[in-house]
C-alpha cells in the first residue's frame, strides 16, 4: 500500500513567498513521489475559529485553492479537497470528541497561549476564547484520521497536535476496536531542509509579522515593491558586503541554482550596490514565478473550473469517507434498527458474515465476473463482466485487500453498486425497499471487512 501523506492549508489568509517556499513547493514536490498517495485540502472550517469575516474567508479558500493549482499541484494525483466538503469529518470529529479528555484539551498550547494573554492583561482567563480554538485539536485529529494518514508535513508548531491525534486515536481503537485498528497512528513530519524565508524585516516571514512578500498577488509590480522594503545595512555601493548575513541573499537561495547562488555571493561580497541587488533578486524571483502567476490568473478568472476541480476532490474524498464512517458509525452503536435487533438476537450480522465469501464464474456471454456471497449464502454483488480472467481476479484481490479505495454508493432508492477508484466493478442486488438496501449495505461492509481479514 502507497504512504498516504495528508496535510491541510488553513484558508484565512493570501499566500506568500514563504508559504511557496516552506510548503507549497516541498508538499508538491512529495506528492510527485509514485509510492505515495497525497491528499491536500483546504481547512476551511478551522479558517472560522480565527477569523469572522465572511468576505476574508471566501477569497482566502479561492486564493489558496488557486495558487495550489498555479503552482503545479496535479488534482489527477492528489487529492485536493475542502475539508467543509466532506461532512463526515465534521462528524467523525463529534466521535472523537466524545473520546477525548478535556484535561488533554487544557493541555494545547494554542489554548494556553490565549489564556496566559488574558491572565497577562488581568482579565478572566477563558475571555474572547471560542470552543472551535478549545477543540480545534480534535477537528485536526478528525481530518487525519478519517483517512488514514501515515504521514502528515507540518510546520514545527504544530507537532504537539500530532501527537494529540495519536493519543485520541489510539483511545478510539482501544474503547471500540475489539481487536481491530480502526484507526492508523500518523506521523508527524517536520521538514528540515526546507528554507524558512526572511521577510521584510528580517525576521520570518509570517503573515502574523506583517512582514510578508505577496506570492501572486498584485502581480510582478507587488513583488517589486515588497523586496525595495527589505531591510539591508547602510553600506553603499562599492563596499564589501556580508552575503552570509543579508536577507536578500538568503532569498535568493531559496530560488536559484547554487551556482548562480555562489555568483550572487559573490559580487555581494565584491560589492554590488543594494539597488542593483534587488533587482537581481527580483528578476530571479521572477524567472521562477512568472509562469506560475500566469497560471494563477488564468485560474482566477474562471472559479467555476477551480469549483469543479475542487467538487471532483470532494468526490474522491469522500469515496473513502462515507464507507469509512459507516463502520465507524457501526462501530460505536449508532446502526440501523434491524441491525441491533439481530445483534441482540445473537445472530449478528458481523458473525454471519464471518464467512462471507467472493465465488468467481462465466456469465452467459463467456466474460468473467465474481460474486461476493454473505455467509447465508444471499448475493450481495455481482461484478461486472471483464473479458481477462486475470483482470476479474486483480479487481477482486482489490476488494478483498482494501489496497484500493473502493466504495459501495446508492443507486435510485433500492439499488446500489461498488465503485473502485471512480470506476463502477460491480452491481448490488436490489432489494425490495430502501431500508432493506440501507441494511443490506451495511452488511457488506462488515462482509467485506471480515471476507478481507480471514
Ligand atoms: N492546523 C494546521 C495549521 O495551522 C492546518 C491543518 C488543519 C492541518 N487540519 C490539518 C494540517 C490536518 C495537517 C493535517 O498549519
């Protein structure tokens, strides 16, 4: 099975160079990796704990989702994605806040920084905090683990909300499991050897600084005018510079190719006036993003194909989601009726399902096709035909393995179907109302599973 590798963009802000260069360009470059599956998304609804302007939060989701695009993000590999797309996060999240400890909550530095101001200003200690900031760690763990994460890239600061959703996680498997993992314990991955960009006074360059060099944003006359502010020494042309220390070299490492790094190093050091270094840096900066920003504009002229793009995520996404949730749900009691009456009867549908099992034949017409059969012996699903045997057996070993993304979805009010990666492999029997699909679903899903484990 590929790594899948998760990360999540807050959208309350306008991209800038060091975003581009401490996280856009390396998750973009992981995702290009063949062994790994990304998944990149939008947390908008993180967005809402920090900022209550409407406006702010709408064009933030367009310009992230649009430089992500620009800048070489691949939608075919990756999926891309608004988390307030998908609500079964919003709602594993309610699961997992029902397993995590509020004294684990108390713990979060975010939190606590808010409450050690307040203690600072002399006014009562929870005074402007929301719950969304106080459980803001549990909506985090709930993007991770609805799908799976091994590895998830973030920033330094946010290290500690790894390991809290390792935490809630392993909670969740240990109170629900019963000898199964539902959940898989991410990792947190801190880049190292990605640059962390000066900003404008020299400090990083963080939005929270308002030091920042816009991205895309006002075109090459922004960029321009944002690097004329960088602070440089008071050396005049001719002298001797500092390479090593000065800001704009430090940039334009982060762009260029070590050789032209050591050049610019330098002429620095030989004694290019500061003027002439900014256009320098400019220019270069330019050579990098000037095909990028015109793929940025392009994109914002057409939201309706970044809309798109985005529902197709949502899509993807949720193919995993929704029968990932419906175990879920299964898992923690909430399931159908009838289904709790047969557990209480002792016939469950988990123990007659222990033997469900896939029967392969050929149809009529001389394709090959399987069948999975519940442990009564009842049909669940017929595949459809293929005309390879060797294809029918490696779209089974799919279903049985789970190596794939594959989900049962609804079809009309009686009928549902298997879909693996976007690809429809099977039909389900219909059944004679649409509780009885909703039940007949269900049990594949612990069919399935069970079929998969033995
Ligand atoms: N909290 C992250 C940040 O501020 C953004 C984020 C939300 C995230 N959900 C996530 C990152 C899940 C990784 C995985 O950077």
């Amino acid at each position: 099975m590929n790594t899948r590798v998760l990360t999540g963009i807050t959208t309350s802000g306008t991209p800038h160079l060091g975003n581009y260069v401490g996280a856009i360009r390396p998750a973009i470059q992981a995702s290009q990796q063949h062994d790994v599956d990304a998944f990149f998304f939008l947390a908008d609804y993180h967005a809402l704990i920090k900022c209550e302007d409407p406006d702010r939060i709408a064009r933030s989701r367009l310009e992230i989702a649009a430089t992500w695009l620009a800048s070489g993000l691949d939608p075919e590999r990756v999926t891309f994605y608004r988390q307030s797309d998908v609500p079964e996060i919003p709602e594993l999240s309610w699961m997992l806040t029902c397993v995590t400890a509020k004294g684990l909550m108390n713990r979060a530095h975010a939190y606590k920084a808010s409450v050690d101001q307040n203690l600072a200003k002399g006014v009562e200690e929870d005074d402007g905090i929301n719950m969304g900031l106080f459980s803001y760690p549990i909506l985090m763990a709930a993007d991770i683990l609805m799908f799976n994460a091994h590895k998830v890239p973030v920033g330094r600061d946010q290290t500690q909300h790894l390991e809290m959703a390792r935490d809630i996680a392993q909670r969740f498997n240990h109170l629900y499991g019963k000898g199964r993992d539902y959940f898989v314990l991410p990792e947190v991955v801190i880049a190292e050897d990605v640059a962390t960009l000066p900003g404008l006074d020299g400090r990083k360059m963080s939005k929270s600084y308002n030091n920042t060099v816009p991205l895309f944003e006002g075109g090459f006359k922004a960029l321009k005018s944002a690097v004329a502010k960088i602070v440089t020494d008071s050396l005049g042309p001719g002298e001797p510079k500092d390479a090593d220390a000065s800001h704009l070299y430090l940039i334009y490492k982060a762009f260029a190719q070590p050789a032209e790094s050591n050049a610019f190093r330098d002429e620095l050091i030989a004694g290019l006036g500061w003027g002439d270094a900014k256009q320098r840096l400019c220019d270069r900066i330019e050579q990098e993003m000037g095909p990028l920003r015109a793929n940025y504009e392009a994109l914002m002229a057409h939201p309706d194909r970044i809309e798109e793009i985005l529902q197709e995520g949502a899509r993807k996404a949720r193919a995993i989601a929704t029968p990932f949730i419906r175990e879920l749900r299964d898992a923690v009691g909430l399931r159908t009726l009838s289904a709790s009456l047969k557990s209480a009867t002792g016939k469950s549908a988990k123990s007659s399902s222990k033997v469900a099992r896939y029967v392969s034949f050929r149809d009529e017409d001389g394709q090959f096709r399987f069948r999975l059969m519940s442990a009564d012996g009842i049909e669940l699903f017929c595949s459809v035909p293929f005309a390879d045997p060797k294809q029918a057996g490696a779209v089974m070993r799919d279903l049985q393995q789970q190596q794939a993304a594959s989900v049962a979805r609804t079809v009309g009010d009686t009928g549902f179907e298997i879909v693996l990666e976007g690809r429809k492999v099977a039909d389900g029997v219909e059944s004679e109302s649409e509780a009885m699909r909703d039940q007949k679903m269900e049990q594949l899903t612990l069919a399935m599973r069970h079929e998969s484990n033995a």
